[in-house]
C-alpha cells in the first residue's frame, strides 16, 4: 500500500564558506556576483515563495511510492533570484515518456553539511554531473550506488537551508535552496575523473580510515596509494559501481601508521603509468 506522503517535505541544510558575494543566475544562465562582500557571518533570513518550513540536519526526507513508474532521472534544471534558488528534477519511464510518480526517495543532508544527497530508486540517468556556479551551489554529480539505486549531490558553495517538494503527473522533485548558518565540516576534493568524500584534506583521523566517494576511473578500478617521504606504506584498490554511463560509488577501509601521511585516490594512466587523481594529507594518530 502506498504511504501518504505531504506535497511538500520541509528540510533544512546547514553549511558555511569563505566570504564572498552570492551571484544572480540570469535567464541566459550568466552568472553575476555580488558587488561586495557580506558585512555579517550570519546571512539574513530570506522568505522564498511557496509554502514548508525550512529545516536542519540528518535524514531529512523519506517518500515511498509504491508501483512508481519511474526508471530515468532525466532533466535537472534549476532557476536562481537573489532570494532562492530551485533545483527541479524531472523522471522518465523505461520507454522514455515522462512518468507519472516520483520514485522511492531519501534526501539527506551529511554529516559535512556541505552536500546534499538525495537517493532515488531509478536505474539509470540522461544528467552525468553539471556544473551549477549559482551562489548556493558548485556543481552536481549523478552517481550509481553501490547498493542499487542512484544519487544525486549538490555540492554547496555557501550556507543554505532548503526544503522540498513533489508533484505527480508529471513527476516532479523540487529542492528550494536559501541562505543557511551552519557552516561547513570539512569538504569534498573533486578532481577532474574523482569526487573523494572522505577522508578530507588536512584532516586528523584514526589508523582505520574510510576512503569513500565516486569516480569516472577506467574500468571502475579506483587505485589507492598511501606514502610517508617518499616511501608508500599501503597500495590497494577498490570497485566503483559504474564508470561507463555515470559516476561509480565507491568504498572501502585502509589501515595506515601513524603520523603524517599522503593518501592518493585515483588511478593509473594506461600511456605512460602516472598517477591520475586526487593526493589529500592527513594526520593519523
């Protein structure tokens, strides 16, 4: 049976970045930044159009559509003022008309709170990742799961707080962005074939440390390589989900010595054997 679910699902995303204006997306897609920079740490609270709340942290959304007939994630578009900005994600059946529901989806702002995940249970998208450049947000990746299903990241340029909605007939999702206060815990290193998620740069982890994110690596093949001077101490690989038709999740463990430690996540070219990727240094205790 399928769950009642309220037309607008109110959510809040909390993170924080360096001072600087926010820019005003125009209808041609221009970019125009703010002719100074903000006088306060604490943005002002922007009343957007439409109706919800909007709220901080954690899982934030849940919606369960039984029988959707939503395969694709296709067009992402997203419309900015100098108030709000709406990102619309619209689906489409496996024969490609427009569908009817929105799939199963779960919207999460995590733990970092510079990145907004929302997890949808389609299997396949006509958007790899895009860059955005509007003033709340960088860029957006599509990315298969490892446990099934895709998700999409909005990757934050600034505090923002957001909320969403969803419309049937045709199935719609929209995320409504505002300024937030909650700054950011840390950030993704994005390079140009790899989006490493953890562990960030400069950070201070245990031995035991997660290595997550997703990657366009040939063959999903995601080579991890940790160096102290200039002597490796661990060399490893793991599998991402996809690198043909989207971004590949990946995940896995590497235990490291302690001190100061260079970790490489990427791969290796295969004209000359170079290293191709993304070096974060981290502190190990």
């Amino acid at each position: 049976m399928r769950r009642v679910v309220p037309t607008v699902i109110a959510l809040l995303i909390g993170a924080c970045a360096d001072g600087g204006g926010i820019g005003v997306t125009t209808s041609t897609g221009a970019v125009i930044p703010s002719s100074s920079a903000p006088t306060s740490t604490l943005p002002p609270v922007v009343e957007c159009p439409g109706d919800g709340e909007f709220e901080e942290g954690g899982s934030l959304a849940e919606i369960d559509e039984d029988g959707s007939d939503s395969h694709t994630i296709g067009r992402i578009s997203w419309e900015a003022s100098d108030q709000c900005e709406t990102f619309t994600f619209e689906f489409e059946t496996e024969e490609g008309a427009p569908a009817t529901t929105v799939p199963d989806l779960h919207i999460e702002h995590l733990d970092s709170f510079q990145v907004i995940r929302i997890t949808m249970d389609v299997e396949s998208t006509v958007v790899t990742d895009q860059l955005v450049e509007t003033g709340l947000v960088h860029r957006l990746y599509v990315v298969r799961a490892l446990e099934g299903g895709m998700f999409v990241d909005l990757h934050l340029a600034a505090p923002a707080a957001a909320r969403a909605g969803i419309r049937s007939s045709p199935a719609r999702l929209t995320v409504d962005l505002r300024p937030g206060f909650v700054p950011f815990d840390g950030s993704a290193s994005i390079g140009e074939f790899v989006v490493l998620m953890t562990p960030t740069a400069d950070q201070e982890v245990g031995q035991v440390v997660e290595v997550a994110g997703y990657s366009r690596t040939f063959e999903s093949n995601v080579l991890i390589i940790a160096t102290q001077g200039d002597f490796p101490v661990v060399e490893t690989s793991t599998t991402a989900a996809d690198y043909i038709d989207t971004w590949g999740e990946f995940r896995t463990e590497v235990t490291l010595p302690p001190g100061a430690v260079s970790l490489f996540v990427g791969e290796s070219s295969p004209e000359d054997g170079s290293l191709e990727g993304i070096t974060v240094e981290l502190l190990v205790s």
